[in-house]
C-alpha cells in the first residue's frame, strides 16, 4: 500500500512538472514591432485597406536622378535626421553626417548627398512648422496592443504639437517605399491612432519621402 501511495505521488508529481513547464513555454505577451507587422500586411491583404481608409498625406522631396540609393545610405540619412538639431546650420548638418558616416562606413559621395537631403528636409514648410510648434517630439517609442493581445512597439521619427492637433511625420527613402507605400501608410496610421489614445489628441499622419 506504501509502495502504491509513493508511486501515486511521484507519477502526480512528474505530472504537475510537466504541466508547469509547459505553462512557463507558453509566452504571454507577444511582441513585434511595428515595421514587422507592416512587412507581413500584404499577406493578411490589411495594409490596402488600411491605406484605401485612412487619412495619410503624403509630402515629397525632390531628389537628383544620381543620388544614391540604398539600403546604407536611407540609413545614414535618418541617423543623420534623428540626431541633427532642427535648426541646423550647413556646417553642423556636414559634420553631423561625416560622423553617421564613418560608423556606416559610408563612402564620400554618400556623405555628400546625405547632408543635402538632409538640408532640404530642414528648409521644407513641415520643419519650418515643426520648430515653431508647442512641443515636438523626436525619436519617439510609442506601443499599443492589438485585439489579439499582441504588443507592437515602433519609433515615431517625428511629431509636434499645433493648437489641438498632433502631426506625425514618418521619413521614408525611396528604397524603403520601394517595398510598398501602401504598408507605410497603414504603418503609419497605426502611429497615428497610437498618439491619439495615448494622448487624448486629434493627430494626422504624413509620409515625407525624401
């Protein structure tokens, strides 16, 4: 009866071992990030429809037919937009990409080019309001959880504050919007619905391809 009794208890309690660790396997929060999501939109067929519905504008720099492209320099471009003051003159634009530049390893050219685009995103109507606004915000985490219990958390490049309205501005390259502009649109509309939860205030979203 002893033998019996001891058995019983270890069986039950190898069972409840195996019930707790695979309680433990199972994660309970999944998160992703918001450029994730917007990558695996077209899939689901939700970012046209995102996009067909939302109130997304879109604002355009015109670029050389010989800048450069890719993947290195749209990523030297916004380290250089992240970090530059929004006032900035010729010269601290300059060195701000020569730095970006070398911990890319970006060649001259691409450093060149960089500052320029850089400039003319500040000297645009959207920065000129962006400096005179009551609050701004750059380099902005922002998260928001989806009707699945997903968490998704993005970066707002950009957003300020105008009487009773928030913008937010997501900068795009052409090598990115290459991918699909219909899925940075629903991306950023996301950002946009997350800025109005989160604060209480009407927003709008703008995609500046630079």
């Amino acid at each position: 009866m002893r033998g019996a009794w001891i058995m019983e208890n270890v069986s039950r309690g190898i069972d409840d071992r195996a019930a707790t660790i695979a309680t433990a396997e199972r994660p309970g929060l999944r998160v992703q990030t918001a450029t994730a999501v917007a990558a695996a939109a077209p899939e689901q067929g939700i970012d046209a429809a995102i996009a067909e519905t939302s109130g997304i504008r879109i604002a355009a720099l015109p670029g050389a037919a010989d800048r450069p492209r890719g993947p290195r320099f749209g990523t030297l471009v916004h380290a250089v937009l992240a970090t530059v003051p929004l006032d900035a003159a010729t010269a601290i634009v300059a060195r701000t990409a020569e730095t970006h530049g070398r911990v890319l390893g970006a060649p001259a050219e691409e450093v060149a080019a960089a500052a320029t685009v850089v400039e003319a995103v500040l000297a645009h109507d959207l920065m000129r309001r962006a400096r005179a606004a009551a609050r701004v915000r750059r380099e902005t985490p922002v998260s928001w959880m989806q009707e699945d219990g997903t968490l998704i958390e993005g970066v707002l490049d950009l957003a300020f504050d105008e009487e009773n309205i928030t913008t937010v501005l997501d900068f795009k390259t052409d090598h990115e919007l290459a991918a699909g502009e219909s899925r940075y649109r629903a991306q950023l509309q996301q950002y946009v619905s997350a800025v109005t939860r989160a604060t209480g205030r009407a927003a709008t979203g703008i995609l500046f391809r630079i």
